[in-house]
C-alpha cells in the first residue's frame, strides 16, 4: 500500500543555492559527505587511509564548487522526500543531522515550521570504526551546524541542538517529521532512538530514514512500525532503502 499525501500535487520544491563561507563547514562536509571530494582527494584517503585524511590532508584542500554540489545534492534529496512530507508541519527532528542541509529546504518550502530539533555527536573521530554499529564514526560540530543554517535563513529561535553524547530531556509533546537520512538504520541501529521515538510521535508522524540492506532485513522495520513502504532503493557498495514510517509501536 502506497502512502497517500492529499497536498503532494500542490508541494513545487523551491530551488536554492545553499551557502557555505566558513572553511571549517566545508572541511566537516568533505568528512562528512565522501561523494563530493574531487578524483584526487579520493586517491589520496584510498591511498593514505582514512585517520591521516582526516587529521592531515583534509586541512589542505581547496573547496571549489563545494557549494553548487551540495546544493545540487541536497536538492535532489529533498525532491525524493518532498511529497511525503505533510503540508502542515510544525516539529521536525533530524537524527544524524550533521551540518543539516536538508532542513534548510524544509524550511524555505513549509512555512508554519516551529522548530527543527537536531541531534547528533558533538565531535570528530579520530580512531576509525567500520560496520553497523552504535559506536559509529562521528564528524560533526553543532556550532558550525547552528551557523550554517542561520546564514541560510533559519531564525536563531527554531533551531534546537541536542547533542546526544550528553543528557538530554526533550520538552515537545510531538513531532510532525522525523528525518535520518544515512544515520539511524543506515550506520547504527533503530532501537538506539527508538524510546524516544515512542515519546514525541503520534499515529500522524512521518519517518523517513535509510535502512542499511546489508545489515539487516526490511521485515526489522515490522517490529517498531506498523506502516512501511521504499521510497527509493540504491545498490551500490553498500545497499540502502530509504523508507516512509508511520505508527510506531
């Protein structure tokens, strides 16, 4: 059964430009985002290993064009999720946010947004970790996060950072939209959120996340939802199915 958005015909995405002036944010995506580093880069982490890339080589780099492939990047996930998202959000949270590009989209394309709550680790990994697991590599800096989404428009006032290496207690009584794009389900699993999950959601929000398909099987999704469907399946390296969820258990 195919999940039904009565005002998906309506939903046109806004194009932007998304804007990237600090070298630090750029140095984080690079670490963060593997497919936007040039030929060379490529050569040279293949070649040096990822811990010299990250506390050597990533310092030196130039970043041309680093903001028209983000864009062009975030655009086209944002186009894959765009219908699925209800007309009339006002709580979005982002499990694995990083530098919280999307939410720079659904900002500029749902007006009545309140806040994003967005949560990730709150430092970069020097020690490399490989596999499914919850003790997953982390390259992220929330201040960096919170800069680059104010110089694209978001108020100061809707952005709620939650760094989850620390206590945390969460104050909303729901979420519309929850997003994980290649975090939870892609390199660490469901259940590490799943007791918050159960807190802030209602039989009406919507979760869209990346399930790592060589880990682990879609029926998984069954044991915390009772609604699923694939948006969109990539078989590449490491095979992913980014799904729709609605009605946690």
């Amino acid at each position: 059964m195919k999940y039904s958005n009565p005002f998906a015909c309506f939903i046109i995405g806004i194009k932007l430009s998304i804007l990237i002036n600090n070298k630090s944010q750029k140095k984080l995506l690079l670490l963060q985002r593997n497919e936007f580093l040039s030929p060379i880069q490529k050569k040279i982490r293949k070649l040096f290993g990822r811990l010299l890339f990250t506390k050597f080589f990533i310092h030196f780099f130039q970043y041309q064009n680093l903001d028209d492939l983000a864009s062009n990047a975030i655009e086209k996930e944002f186009n894959n999720i765009i219908k699925y998202i209800p007309k009339n959000i006002k709580n979005v949270m982002d499990i694995g946010c990083g530098l919280g590009l999307i939410n720079i989209f659904i900002n500029e394309n749902f007006k009545k947004i309140q806040k994003f709550h967005l949560l990730d680790k709150n430092k970069i990994d020097s020690k490399i970790k490989y596999g499914f697991s919850k003790d997953y590599e982390s390259y992220n800096q929330l201040l960096l996060t919170k800069k680059i989404l104010i110089n694209n428009g978001i108020h100061k006032k809707k952005i709620n950072l939650i760094d989850v290496n620390k206590k945390f207690s969460f104050e909303e009584e729901s979420v519309d939209l929850v997003i994980s794009l290649v975090s939870m389900g892609y390199h660490y699993p469901i259940s590490e959120y799943i007791n918050l999950l159960r807190k802030i959601s209602t039989n009406d929000t919507i979760f869209i996340f990346d399930l790592a398909t060589e880990y682990q099987d879609l029926n998984i999704l069954s044991q915390y939802f009772k609604y699923y469907e694939i948006i969109e399946k990539t078989d590449n390296k490491h095979p992913r199915c980014r799904v729709l969820c609605k009605k946690i258990f």
